[in-house]
C-alpha cells in the first residue's frame, strides 16, 4: 500500500470527464494519480515539492491512485467506499463536492438532503450512507481530533431551513454560506427556532 507521495509536481491537467490528474516525480518515478478539483487550487507550481497522500484501488483490469491533500480525506473517502455501492468515483465526488466537514456534518447529524448535492448521489444512496457511516464517522471524527463545526444550525431543524430557502429561490451554495455567517455572528448556532434562522438568514442573503 502506497501511504503517500512525496517529490515534485511534475504536471497536472484536467481531462474532458471533469477528472483532475497530477503527476509527482519522486525517486525518479511519475506517479499519476486523480485528485479532486479542490485538492488541485490547493497545490503548489509544476517543479515545487508536493505531498500527497494517496489510496491505491486495484481492480482485475486496472490499477488508479487517488490523491488527497491530507490523511483525514484520504481515511473518509475510505469510509465512504467501504458502503455498499459507493464506488471511488463517487467517494471523490462527494469530497469535492461538500468538502471533508460537511460531508461528516451532513451524515452524523442524518441530513440526506445535503448529500444529495453531489452528482450521481440520490436519496436511497444518501440514506444508505447515513446508515452505514453515522456511527463510524462520529467516532473517526473523536480520535481524528477534527472538531465539529459550531456555526449553522442545529440538526433538529438544519434541513427545514435549508429547504424552506431552497423554495423561496436561493441556492445551496448561497444557503451554506449564509447558514454559517449567521451561526457566526449571533447566538442562534444553539437555538431550534426555524423561524428565526430563515428570518436572520434571508437578512443575510438580502444585504
């Protein structure tokens, strides 16, 4: 088992599926490994030191690396692919799509909705996840030393709101942004009263 890659960013391109492949020279070898589009903002130049952690699959007919730019995505995308019926591809695409916190957010607190933005993930794969992962991420998350985010709602009522906005028009990458801001700067980060996070987060949107 390859743990990582540590060497030089030789090159990266993006192919026409939307896959980001990175090439590391290390030892005088280039490993090609696909990484998401986020882990790819995240890296330096071409010719600068690099480290990537990686998870090899091996099939009869192919072997592919994947890259992630800590070991915490890299033990979730992991966790993710050990359910039954998320393949890698779509254990890369929920990373990229809800990033490593919300994704674990999203299935302890049991909120499917969410993990229904990612491509390719409807509501029986996202509740088969939810299932299988909400006591394993929660205690992963525990000895990881990751902290829960404190901002946004509390889960009771998390998945009202973000509909309830979802209707009136916004979209999930709007409703994310202001659930956090207003978890942020106001003292509903503890509170289950829908009324009053729609109210403060349409405030928010409307500025």
């Amino acid at each position: 088992m390859i743990g990582y890659v540590k060497g030089l960013l030789a090159d990266s391109q993006k192919l026409p599926n939307g896959r980001v492949i990175v090439t590391v020279e290390a030892g005088g070898v280039g490993y090609d490994m696909q990484i998401n589009p986020r882990v790819l903002s995240e890296l330096p130049l071409i010719g600068e030191p690099v480290k990537i952690f990686t998870h090899l699959q091996t099939r009869e007919d192919l072997q592919v690396l994947f890259g992630f730019g800590s070991r915490a995505e890299r033990d979730v995308f992991r966790l993710l692919t050990s359910v039954s019926g998320i393949g890698p591809q779509m254990g890369m695409a929920l990373l990229d799509t809800l990033g490593i916190n919300e994704l674990i957010q999203s299935v302890v607190n049991g909120n499917a909705r969410v993990l229904t933005r990612t491509p390719g993930v409807g509501n029986k794969t996202a509740e088969r996840i939810i299932l299988e992962l909400k006591t394993k991420l929660s205690d992963w998350r525990q000895h990881s030393g990751i902290v829960a985010p404190t901002s946004g709602p509390v889960s009771a009522v998390q998945e009202d709101v973000e509909m309830m906005l979802v209707a009136l028009g916004y979209t999930n990458s709007e409703i994310s942004k202001a659930l956090v801001a207003v978890g942020n700067s106001s003292t509903l980060n503890k509170s289950d009263n829908t009324e009053d996070w729609i109210r403060e987060a349409i405030a928010w949107l409307s500025r």
